[in-house]
C-alpha cells in the first residue's frame, strides 16, 4: 500500500490526512500565496516566453496550463512549475529551425518520456548526476542566456534572416552589428538592472522584476525614449489559452526525437532538484515519481494548449514556501491568477521595454549561474572534478545540452571506475621465517598453502590484479581471501574462471573464504561453486587454513 501511494498526487495526500481545521487555517495563506507567486511569475513567464523565441503570451501560457496540471497532480505540496531559463536557449534554438511544430513535437516527446520516467520509477536515478555536472550545465545555460540578452540590452537591431541559433552566431551578430548601439536602451536596461538587484534591500515582499517592469515602462512612455517595445516587435493579444490538437507526422517525431529527450532530461533533473531545495525549506519529502509524471503530463497539456516546455522554478517555488504556501493550492492559485491577468490585462504587455525584459533574464543568468560555487569547485575539487566542471560548462556554451551531460557522465563514469580500481587491492600473505622476527599473532601456514586476499569490489577495472596471481612449484593449495569484497561482475567472474583454469593445470586446488552475499550469488549462478566444490567455500579463514591442512593430512595417509 505504501509503495501504491507514492505514485499518488500529494494534493490528495494532503487533503486526506490533514486535519479539517488545520486545512482551514492554510488554505487562505496558500491562495495568498498563490497571488504573491503570480506576481513574481508575471515578468518572468512573458520574459521567458520572448527569450524563447515564440511570444509573451507563450510564456503565460505555459505557466497556466503547466502550472496548474503540475501543482495539481505534483509530488511535492510548495513546488511551483513554469517556464524557467534552462530551456530558452534550448526552445529558441528548435523554434528557429524546426518552426514551432518541430516545438510542439519535441514538447510531447519529452512529456510521455517523462512519464514514464515516472511510472517505472526511475526519479531517484536522477540524483546519481554527478554535482559538478549539474553545476557546469547550470552555469553553462546562464551564460547562453546572458549572450542572447545582449542585443536587447545594448538596443542593436540585426539584419531579417541575421543567424542567431547558436552561440557563436550571437557574438558574430553582435559583433557585426556593434554600430546599431542604442544608448537610450541602455540606459533602461540598467536602471532595471540597478532596480532588480537593489530593491529587495529596501523591500522584499514586492518582487523588483514587477518595480524594475513599472520603470522601465514609465521610463520609456514619460520621457519618449526612443526604445523598442514588446508592442514594437509582437502581436500582444488577450485571451485565454486554447486547446488545440497539432498535425504531427511520423517523420516529424523522429525528426525531434533528440530534443525531446534533451527536454526530458533537464526537466527531470530541474523539477526535482526544485523540490529538494523544497523539502529543505519546509522539512517535508516529495515524492519523485509521482513529480515526474505531473511533469510529463505538465509538458504535454503545455504544448495541447499554445505553451512551451516547463519544470520546476526553483525562485517561484521559494517565494511560494516564503509567503506560506504550503500545500499545492498555492500552485493552483497562481496559476489562475496568471489566468485572469492574461485575460483582462495582457495588452498592457505591449508598453513594456525590451531592454526592461533583457535586463530581467540577466538577473535570472546571474541567480542561476551559482558562480560562487563554480569558483569553490575550481579551487577545492580533485583535477579530475574541476576536468568535467570546465568540459560541460564549455560544452553546454559551445555545442549543447545533451553533449554535455554525455560527456560529463562519460568523463565521471571513467574517474570512478579508476577511483575504484585503485581502491581494490590484490595481495598475498608473506611468509616469516624468522625466529626473532617482531611480528606476532600471525597464522602458522603449511608451506603447500598460499594466501591471496582481496579488498575492494571486482569488476572490469581490475582484473589484470587478478591475472597477476601465481603459485609456486610446492603450492597445492590457494586460498582466496574474500570478506573485504562486497560485489563480483561479470569480469570479475571470468577473471575468477581464468584463475581456476590456472591453478588446474598446475595442481593447486582453489580454497575460498568469507565469500559475501552478491559475489557468493554471482559465483553460484555462473556455476562457479559447483566447478569447484561446494565444500571448498569456506566462512572464514582460519576454517579455509583448517580445512587445507585437513586436506592435506589425508594425501599424506593415502600415500602411505
């Protein structure tokens, strides 16, 4: 039953087991909530749907229908979902190539791999991604993020047809295009700038994106500056969301097969490293599954209704827990409240200044960078540590996503299994003749007998050490020390199977001691235990030397 419920919504969870009273009390501080949320997600969601290549109200869109789906079928009670940072770069680059089907496609694509992420309960895989991973592709995203703002921050205008998908083509637009330089857009893109890095010391409880938007409109309107608006370069309509179901082919998705997994990945890794952040705020645990299945089912109702990909929003999530929010109606909220603005208020939209959205996405770069801990890794981390930081990091700047994480688990992947070769250590016992020797408490040994003992787990990486293992002309009996050795694979087995082969053609029978669990498991399936003799699997070492000796003393009396 335990197991059956964690694939539930937590909402139900919730409801079902928190007292009447209790329920009463929360749910008015988690619609206010649910509106402070709305403001903090108002800015951003219309900024990120621009830095995404499509409209503003794209990204409301997203916040709307996504939002609402994930709070309410969700594994975590304060999660907030909706368009975040990590995907612009990644979204704009699919509309500018493949058109906003190729979007949709890739968007659903990602949704049912996500759910069946969910279902086969893979959400605890995700915390075996490495931290230097996780921090590369963040500050690698945040830098693409910062590139792409630096045309509407500096109020450049680029040729139609200008190339922009990849990061190279932004600098070289830029570049090219230098002598188009605004300063009147600069200037109020660094008042917002100003506005949204200062204003949370003078108050915290009005987010600054919504003072830094007011400024920037005031700015531009009050003075007749000469700055593009939203209205200048979109259609800004009101409106609810609309169902819709896309004409997709076959071929279409195959065609974004990989961009689907690509936003698959990082909105599992975004979504849950969200909640955790949660968990910690409120002392509670998510459900990981259950998260991954909303998010799939997020995604999917996104793209059916106009959005773009959404995750977890690890700033909206906080504000949520900040002001209160506590159970997953706050996320319900929000997202109506999102609803009502896009509906009776969107066309204002129009008056709001480019370089005021530029300025608002550089605030998001520079929260979601984590430089200060890209910093702390360069200077504390072993080589090999700070080597898949710096090659993801470049990685996800110069080429993408995907070749990052691939790289940076590939490069992980390697390390470790080099850290653990060299853990596992192969040795034999010495012999000591010496009459004076200090050394004391040692096993006497007949001198037919040879001791191997090995610590660390067996696996690919080190069975040359079992290889190295020899026995002398008199050896008739070897035993292989094993209690220091807590997993066997598949190598390792044969290795033990070459080793046998070995110690056959000379003579020598195998002794082993202390075998544990999975190796004794792995040895009894591959029929090793019965090739070499049930009874010659020892518990441990002193019963293998008894038993050898024991062996012994009957060739002894069968030669006589």
């Amino acid at each position: 039953m335990q197991q059956r419920d964690k694939i539930k919504p937590i909402l139900f969870s919730v409801v079902k087991h928190t007292p009447k009273d209790e329920l009463k009390r929360q749910i008015p501080k988690d619609i206010m909530s649910g509106v402070m949320v709305a403001i903090v997600a108002l800015p951003l969601s219309i900024a990120l749907g621009i830095a995404s290549g499509v409209g503003p109200e794209q990204g409301l869109y997203t916040a709307i229908v996504a939002g609402f789906v994930i709070a309410l079928f969700g594994g975590s009670r304060v999660n907030v979902s909706g368009p975040t940072a990590a995907f612009a770069a990644i979204v704009a680059g699919i509309v500018a190539t493949d058109g906003l089907e190729g979007l949709v496609a890739a968007t659903i694509i990602a949704g049912v791999l996500l759910v069946l992420m969910g279902l086969f309960k893979l959400g605890a895989i995700i915390r075996f991604i490495p931290y230097t991973i996780t921090t590369g592709f963040t500050a690698g995203i945040a830098v693409t993020l910062l590139i792409g703002q630096l045309k509407d921050l500096l109020g450049l205008s680029f040729p139609e047809g200008t190339p922009t998908v990849d990061t190279a083509d932004k600098l070289s637009a830029i570049a090219a295009n230098a002598g188009t330089f605004n300063v009147e857009a600069l200037v109020v893109g660094v008042v917002c700038l100003v506005i949204l890095f200062g204003w949370p010391r003078i108050n915290e409880r009005i987010p600054s994106s919504l003072v830094a938007l007011v400024a920037g409109i005031v700015l531009v309107n009050g003075l007749d500056m000469n700055v593009n608006t939203i209205g200048d370069l979109y259609a800004v309509n009101a409106g609810v969301p609309e169902f819709h179901i896309p004409v997709l082919s076959v071929d279409l998705f195959r065609e974004q097969l990989a961009n689907g997994i690509t936003i698959a990945i990082l909105a599992a890794i975004e979504s849950l490293l969200s909640c955790v952040v949660a968990d910690s705020m409120i002392s509670s645990h998510h459900r990981c599954n259950m998260e991954l299945v909303a998010q799939g089912a997020g995604n999917i109702a996104s793209a059916l209704f106009g959005g773009i990909p959404a995750t977890g929003a690890i700033a909206r999530t906080a504000a949520n827990v900040k002001n209160g929010g506590r159970t997953p109606i706050a996320g319900m909220t929000h997202a109506l409240v999102l609803l009502a603005v896009l509906a009776f208020l969107m066309p204002y939209a129009a008056y709001i200044p480019m370089p005021t959205i530029a300025a608002i996405l550089l605030h998001v770069a520079y929260n979601m960078s984590g430089w200060r801990n890209f910093v702390h890794l360069c200077k504390t981390a072993s080589h090999g540590a700070v080597a898949t930081l710096l090659v993801t990091f470049a990685l996800t700047v110069i080429v993408d996503l995907v070749a990052a994480i691939a790289v940076g688990m590939l490069i992980t992947v390697v390390l470790f299994m080099k850290m653990v070769s060299e853990e596992t250590e192969v040795r034999g016992w010495k012999y000591y003749c010496d009459e004076n020797s200090e050394v004391t408490h040692l096993r006497e040994l007949p001198k037919s007998v040879r001791v191997y003992e090995i610590n660390g787990p067996m696996f690919f990486g080190m069975t040359d050490q079992i290889a190295d293992i020899s026995v002398k002309e008199f050896t008739k009996y070897l035993i292989i020390r094993m209690r220091g050795v807590p997993s066997l694979d598949s190598s390792g087995m044969n290795a033990l199977e070459n080793l046998y082969g070995y110690c056959h053609e000379n003579g020598v029978s195998l002794i082993f001691s202390h075998a544990n669990e999975q190796p004794m498991k792995t040895m009894r399936r591959a029929g090793f235990v019965d090739l070499v003799g049930e009874n010659h699997f020892r518990a441990n070492i002193d019963d293998a030397i008894a038993f050898a000796r024991e062996l012994l003393d009957k060739e002894k009396q069968a030669k006589s």
